[in-house]
C-alpha cells in the first residue's frame, strides 16, 4: 500500500520500516497521518511476513507533535475523542505483540514523544529533543504522555516535564531512562536495526510474551501478576521452541526458532 504521510519498507528480515513523512511540518500528527499509522500498525498485526516494527521521522525532526491547526476549534467533546483517536492508534503500537522501535532522529515534542513511548524500545540520535509541551497551549498531553511517561522516568520526572512545558537533550533522556542509548545521526537506524535484528534471532513466542506480560502486569497486585508471568512461562515450557533453544544451548550452536 501507499501512503501520503507515511513511507514504508519491509526488509528481508521482516523489519518493516516506518518514516514518518511530512517533513515540511516536522511530522506533526496529523489526522490523516494517525489515520495512515492505525492502518498500517493493522496490517502489521497481521502479516505474518512482518516481524518487527522500526519507526522514525524524515529530516530533522522524528515528530514535532499534533498538528495545531486542528487543536484551535476542538470543543470539549471534540477534544475528548481527539484524545482518544490517537490513544487507541498509539495502543495498538504498545499491544502489537511484535518488537517496535523508535529511532528518534530530531525533536520529538508532545505526540510525538508520546508515540515514541508506546513504542517497546527507544534510541536517539545526539540532535534529538524531548518535551511534553502542551500546557503552554493550555492543554495536556492526551496520547498517553502523563501516564506512559511517568511509567516509565517516574512521576517526578513526567510532572516536570509535564508541568515545566521544557525540553531535554537526548543525554538527558539517557540518564532518565525515556531512551536506552544515544548514537551519532548518521549512526541511528544502522543501530535501531542492529538492535531488532539481534532480537529476532531470539524466539518469537518468548518475545510476545515478555511484551504481554510486562504491559499487563506493570499496574497489576504483585500476587497477580507473578501469577500472570507463571502462565506464560508454562505456555512457554510447551513449545518446540522452548526445547530447540535448550537443545542449541547445550551442543553449543545457534538456536533455529520457528515460532511454534
């Protein structure tokens, strides 16, 4: 399929890459642009071709946030399903059971940053900038950022950002925790592939299930989500997959996992 916001391109080693494409707007989310990520996160799902998921934005930007132009007439019920329709795009994202990275190439500022929280990995470039700049517009972050935020840097953390309007380089993301390595630009997706393809050397089921077990678990009583982890690694005990890799660790030799 082809896209007006968005360019994609599926490597042979099932890496689908997603750039965001509006670089005139610095990949503002646009409606059109959500509209086109919730197609395409869809048929990822999906496709049994797609095994992983890199996502980054064209030119200096990764994704300078909503588009303002569209904010300005929202009323409240407006803004009530403004919030959600990128909600559940941006869930969709966290809750695809396959491996997603974002590579954040320039600023990532309000939906933006948060579209790079629903991804499962984050790295930046050295150029990258984070914010959470929507009180200054007199409004909050309303695709997940006051809550995936402060998961993931603490509350602290996420009221300062939240409340501050500010930026953060991308070495102080580092040292927060909001990404888990910086590199030079030109250094970014040769790493963010290098990352997921070292995953996808590991086994699939394995890898839905830590996703599924650490989303769901994360807000859950202890008890239960110990529970939770204990069904899984059973699911997992009954895999060919979970004999292959034992095997292979025994007689020394890389792991041939088939997902079964």
């Amino acid at each position: 399929m082809s896209y007006n916001t968005l360019k994609t391109q599926l490597h042979d080693n099932g890496i689908l890459e997603i750039t965001l494409h509006r670089p005139d707007k610095l990949n503002a989310l646009s409606a059109q642009l959500l509209a086109e990520l919730g197609q395409v996160l869809g048929m990822a799902k999906t496709t049994a071709e797609v095994k992983a998921l890199l996502i980054s934005g064209e030119g200096k930007a990764f994704c300078a946030g909503a588009d303002i132009t569209q904010l300005l007439s929202l009323t409240g019920q407006q803004g009530f399903q403004f919030a959600q329709s990128g909600q559940t795009v941006f869930r969709m994202l966290e809750q695809l059971g396959k491996p997603s990275l974002a590579a954040i190439n320039g600023y990532a500022f309000g939906g933006g940053c948060e579209l790079a929280l629903a991804a499962s990995l984050r790295i930046a470039s050295t150029h990258a900038v984070f914010g959470q700049p929507e009180v200054k517009l007199g409004i909050i972050p309303g695709y997940g950022g006051t809550q995936r935020l402060a998961r993931l840097v603490g509350k602290g953390r996420a009221l300062d950002l939240c409340l501050t309007g500010r930026s953060i380089p991308a070495d102080v993301a580092l040292a927060w925790g909001l990404v888990t390595e910086v590199v030079e630009p030109e250094q970014l997706l040769v790493q963010a592939k290098a990352i997921l393809d070292n995953i996808l050397k590991m086994a699939p089921l394995a890898i839905s299930s830590i996703m599924q077990v650490i989303d769901a678990g994360y807000d859950l009583p202890l008890e239960e989500a110990l529970h939770l982890e204990a069904v899984h690694f059973g699911l997992n005990c009954a895999s060919q997959d979970k004999t292959e890799g034992i095997k292979a660790f025994l007689e020394k030799r890389p792991a041939e996992f088939k997902g079964e």
